[in-house]
C-alpha cells in the first residue's frame, strides 16, 4: 500500500510537472499564424531539395543513430538567436596563417555574415602560446600532431568574446580532437562557441581547382558549426549542410546549402530577408569559383522572389 501511495504522489508530482511545463512553453511558443509565411517559404523551395541519401560505409549515419529536428521542434523546445544586444557573430583566427589562409579567413567571415543575415567580424589572431600536455597529442615530426577542441573553446576562445557576441568560432591550422573515442573532427560546437582547423582540406596554394575544393571545404564546416551554435543540430531528412559528417569524401558529398526545415531554422531565428539573401550567396558563390552551390542559390532567389 505504502508502495502505491508513493506511486500516486509520483505521478501527482509528474502532473503537476507536465501541467507546468505545457504553461511555460504556451508564454514562448509562436502562434501558428506568426509561423504561417515561413512554412509557405519552405513549400517554395521544397521541390529545389533532395532527400538525404542512405548512408555509404563509415557515413555518418551509418555509425550514429540520430532523430533530425523540424523547424516547428526548433521553434517550440531549442535554440539560441541573435537579439540587438547580441547579434555579431566573431571568427577568431588562432595562431599564424599564410597569406592564403589569412584572404581565406576574411572570406569564411564573409560567408557566415551573409549566411546567417547578421554582422560577422573578424578578431585579431590570438596567440596559441604553451599547450598544456593533456590538451596536446602526437608530434609535428610524425605529421599527427593534434590539439584538444575543448580546451581550444573555453581556455583560448572564450576568455576573448566580447559581449556583443552571438557566436563566435575560432579557427586554427593544428588537426583537432574532440576527446576519448574520435580520431579527429574537422570542428565542433558548444553552445555559443566553436572552434574549427584548416588542416584536412587539401592544399590551398595547387591549382584553381584545389583552391576551390579548399575553400569550399572551410565553408562547409565553417557554416555547419555556426548552425550548431543556434542549437540546430544534426540534420536527417534531407542533403544538407547541417548532415552530420565523418571524413572528408563525405563532406565533399553534401551540399553547402541547408534543406529548407534548417533553412526556415535561419529565416525566423535570425530575421533574414530571404530573397535577398539567396542572391548574395549566389553571388559570392559564384566569386568563390563554387558553381554548384551558386547555380542552387540563384533558383532559390528565384523561386522566392518570382510569386
Ligand atoms: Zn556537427
Ligand atoms: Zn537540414
């Protein structure tokens, strides 16, 4: 008996809980009326997207089981965005960087700006300086030199954002890791924070084409990380820059732009005239030497601005 009583002033709690919880989410969820314009942007530019394919061996989603997340489920349970006191995303370059690597940096900003509709800026390099040997691995004689992500992200990256910061990703031409049980990550994201290494993508002083894949590699996961610091997460339904990735011929396998549930993620999230944004990415594509990703973004204009 005892035990039951227990149970009903468990479930009595739990109640109490849910019935509190549904009351919270009711003072911050939109109305469907405020969403309506948005899900009809995302009608527009459905038939532009293709499903994500079944995974290949050692895909991404062949190794990790993830949910995906709608546009509705960002809205109503998860996400971080831009507000006037807090709207600039940084890009912190970490270390020295060649010529090359330095135009690369001023043009990933670029990207994220126009991108994510809100100012992105650049900050002076900070010095990389003494690595504490449990934030280091490997040695630059056997090129498997690596540095640890999250001490990269709360020792160096943190103490230097400023306040009016939404997001700010550093940038850093070491190979990283994450921690126990990965070999490395091109970038990773915690909270409003990132951090992100040029050190996989090939080589940026070959040829126009080697330059292009480069440049376009950096942009991928400089893109994909800042959606994380918006809290989207990994996207499933769809080809997708927000896809999750496992190695290098998988990233160059997704697409630079988002599907239109993470689209419609940016669209409210961060208050960007959508038309108008498609056709400055396509320009800067299309400058970039990226002519896939310049060609979507063109149709993308055009279907939003052509009703
Ligand atoms: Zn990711
Ligand atoms: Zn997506």
């Amino acid at each position: 008996m005892r035990k039951r009583l227990r149970l009903i002033a468990l479930s009595g709690f739990l109640t109490t809980i849910t019935v509190a919880a549904v009351l919270i989410r009711s003072l911050f969820v939109e109305q469907p009326e405020d969403l309506a314009e948005f899900q009809q942007a995302m009608q527009l530019i459905h038939p532009l997207h293709e499903k994500k394919k079944p995974p290949e061996r050692g895909d991404w989603l062949a190794k990790y089981g993830e949910p995906g997340q709608t546009f509705q489920d960002f809205v109503d349970f998860g996400h971080n965005v831009p507000t006037p006191e807090r709207q600039t995303i940084y890009v912190l370059p970490l270390g020295e960087f060649t010529p090359a690597q330095d135009r690369l940096i001023d043009k990933t900003t670029e990207l994220l700006g126009l991108f994510y509709g809100v100012p992105a800026k650049r900050l002076p390099n900070a010095p990389l300086g003494e690595i504490p040997a449990d934030a280091h691995r490997g040695s630059a004689e056997n090129d498997d030199e690596q540095l640890l992500g999250p001490y990269l992200i709360n020792d160096v990256i943190a103490p230097r954002i400023p306040r009016d910061a939404f997001a700010a990703i550093g940038l850093t031409t070491f190979d990283l890791w994450p921690g126990e049980g990965f070999n490395f990550v091109f970038g990773l994201a915690e909270g409003g924070r990132a951090v992100w290494s040029l050190h996989r993508y090939g080589n940026l002083d070959g040829d126009e084409r080697e330059q292009a894949r480069f440049r376009e590699r950096v942009f991928k996961v400089a893109v994909h990380e800042t959606g994380h610091m918006l809290a989207i997460p990994h996207c499933t339904p769809y080809e997708c820059r927000m896809n999750g990735v496992n190695g290098i011929d998988e990233l160059d396998r997704q697409p630079l732009w988002f599907c239109p549930e993470c689209e419609a993620k940016i669209w409210w999230a961060c208050r960007v005239n959508r038309g108008d944004r498609y056709q400055k990415l396509a320009d800067f594509a299309e400058q970039q030497g990226l002519s896939e990703a310049a060609a979507f973004w063109q149709r993308s204009a055009k279907v939003l601005t052509s009703r």
